[in-house]
C-alpha cells in the first residue's frame, strides 16, 4: 500500500482548521523550522479543494500526504502573511485538515493511462472525472477552486530528476501542477542540485496556485521590486525559496475578494454577477511624468486595479505588466476609483517613450466576479494634461 494512501487511512474526516504555528508532531525538521514563524489566519468560510490524480496505470509519489501537506501548509502562510503585510490582514486560501494536521487530499485515480491526461490537452477529461467525483462525494468539494496534483511522468522523456508530462498551469478556477519523489520543502532555499529544481517547481506550484485564485499575472513598480524582490505572480515562479518573492498590493486585492480567501460567516454568492459593471464616466491623461486616471463606478464595485503593459497582449505575454491599485473615494458627489502613475515606474516597458502601451483595468465585485477592458496610447504622441481616448469598454470575464 502506497505511504500516502496509508496516511489518510490513519488520519480520520477532514475537519476546517487555521494554521496556529504549531506544525504536526509527524511532520520533518525542515518544515517544523520553516512554519515556526506562523501567523494565527483568520477562519474561512471555503476551502482550497486539493487532489491528487493519477492514471489508472499510476500510483501516488511515495509520501505525497506529509509532503504536499508541508508544502501547502507553508504557502499558505506565504499567501497569509503578504495579505497582512498589504493591509487586507490575516486572510489566506482555507484548507481541510484532517485530525493528524495534514491537508485533506482527495486521491482519484482516472479511468485512463496516465498518458491519456498529458500537458496541454488532458486538462478537460482529467476535470471532468474530478468533477464526477465529487458528485459522487458531495462532502469532499469545499468551494469551486480545486488545485488538481498529478505525479510526473516516468519514461524516456521525463523522471524525477526532470519532471514533466502533466498539466502545470491555470485553468479557470482550476490550477494544475506535479509531483515528484525530491518534491519536497527540506530542499526548499538550498543551492543544490534538488533545491534549484525546488524552486523551479515549488515556485510554479505557488504560481499556477495564483491562477486558479483568480490572479492574473502582473509585475511591481521599480520602487517596490527593489524594495521586495520578485513578484510571484510575474516571474517569482523562479525565485521563490531562493531569493525575495513577494504578491503585489494588486494580488492582494482580488485575493480578499476570491471564495478561498474570504472570512467565515461571509454570504457572498460568488462569481454570481455575469453582467457588466457599471462605469459612469473614465478620465485618463498624462500630467507631466504621471498618468491620471479616474473612474466613476457603481456600489457593487470592491476594487479595480490598473495593468500597464507592451503589446502583445496575448496569454502569457503580459509578466511584465507593471501593477497598480486604484484608491475608492468620492468625487463630485460621485463614487470614484482612481490611481496616479508615475511613468519611471514603469521600468523597463520597452515602449515607455514611444510606441504603444496598453493600460488594462480590471474591475472585481464584492462577490469576486471580475471584469476587464484595455486601453491601447502612445506616450509620444500624448501632449501633457491631455485626455487619453478610452473609447468604449469592451469588457473582457475575467483575465
């Protein structure tokens, strides 16, 4: 019987915890050391759905539960602790704990060969076996965000000592990542051979996570990554564990809004809102070396955030988008958002001085949907203190 599915044997139903610091008696000293300095998290009202999916030719990586708990159990203080540092305080994604203090992992094996769920296109058939299971076990799924794990492919293009061959990326509320024998936080910061390869997939695994909990992805200001590093959510997929990573303000604000992350006792039916926001009135101009931009929005509105980025635009192209949180206030008598942006902040767009940008706003209800549009200027062709053309949105569900 494989370590992992022994483990959850011994470990009796799933019960909702927060993590207090004081990691389980059975977890390694690496992982004692690094959840020593746990914050207290507020309780969620729903959890992350975890599960680990296998071929039905395939068996679980030997000590996924303690491993993966470890795992999870440090993100989520990474997620905790950098809502409280941007001032949404001591919220982070739930998670089901079973009575020994390990994550509650759902163990599915599919009806096919592993092979049957290969990166890039078994995402949809994986989801939906995932899906009839949890029909099958209503008490299992804990929210409509499920973080799916699946062990690495062994065979002449992939190992344990390069991992690969199964999905490792977002999808929606889905998010998807791997497994492996050396996956494991006892590498985590180590300049070796397995705690590079830690970082490299560990970072990913935290990443892929910010998808699937609605984060797009964004870079910081110039000011804020000299002061902090690499954000996750932009290529802290590659830094995390090795050097200083860290989630935007603008991260922080769509997470305080996502199912996860909310506090229990929260009502809120989410991602119920399919209709577009109402945006009375957008101001958009350059003053000097700054940006202003101004909108006039509706009651439903929790936060909108401001993305400026290089064309193109398409998926994947948009890590440098540098981030902005607009501030909410009252104008006129009106509700107003509104953000100033300094262009040095910008960094490194390579069309700062000429060419064009694009400034992506996204909109979010206080129920988590989330709404975007993008407004394509030229700096070099924009005379000081005058508006910026915005056209009408066309809103964009989602990122």
């Amino acid at each position: 019987m494989a370590n992992s599915t022994l483990m959850t044997m011994l470990c009796s139903a799933a019960v909702v915890l927060t993590a207090t610091g004081a990691a389980p008696e059975h977890f390694q000293p690496r992982a004692k050391e690094l959840l020593a300095d746990s914050i207290e998290l507020e309780k969620n009202a729903h959890c992350l759905n975890v599960v680990y999916f296998t071929g039905n030719d395939m068996q679980p990586t030997a000590e996924a539960d303690r491993r993966i708990s470890e795992l999870l159990l440090y993100l989520q203080q990474f997620y905790g602790k950098e809502m409280q540092r941007n001032g949404f305080g001591k919220h982070s994604f739930g998670l089901s704990l079973t009575d020994c203090g390990n994550v509650d992992i759902c163990y599915i094996k599919g009806k096919q060969p592993h092979k049957s769920y290969a990166y890039g296109t078994g995402h949809d058939a994986c989801i939906a076996e995932v899906e009839a299971w949890f029909k099958a076990n209503p008490g299992k799924k804990k929210s409509t965000h499920t973080f799916i794990i699946m062990p690495t492919w062994q065979d002449e293009g992939y190992s344990d000592k390069n991992p690969g061959g199964v999905p490792f990326y977002g999808y929606g509320r889905y998010c998807f990542a791997l497994d492996y024998t050396d996956f494991d936080i006892r590498h985590l910061g180590q300049k070796t051979p397995e705690g590079r390869l830690l970082t490299k997939w560990y970072g990913g695994f935290a990443h892929e996570l910010g998808h699937g909990m609605n984060l797009p992805h964004n870079n910081g200001t110039v000011d804020v990554n000299k002061a902090l590093g690499t954000p996750l959510m932009g290529s802290g997929n590659y830094t995390f564990g090795m050097s200083p990573t860290y989630l935007t303000h603008s991260s922080c604000a769509i997470l305080s809004n996502t199912e996860i992350f909310v506090p229990a006792g929260s009502t809120h039916q989410f991602y119920s809102i399919d209709h577009e926001p109402a945006v009375h009135h957008v101001e958009f101009m350059r003053k000097g070396d700054m940006l202003e931009l101004y909108l006039e929005v509706s009651t439903d509105v929790a936060h909108i955030n401001a993305y400026v980025q290089d064309p193109p635009y398409a998926v994947n192209q948009d890590y440098e988008a540098v981030a902005f949180s607009c501030t909410m206030g009252t104008r006129n008598g009106k509700r107003v958002a509104g953000v100033v942006i300094p262009l040095y902040e910008l960094g490194n767009l390579e069309n700062k001085d000429s060419g064009e940008l694009g400034l992506d706003i996204l909109i979010q209800t206080y129920e988590g949907s989330r709404f975007r549009w993008r407004i394509p200027f030229d700096l070099s062709k924009q005379a000081a203190g005058t508006p910026i053309e915005t056209g009408k949105p066309t809103f964009m569900r989602g990122y």
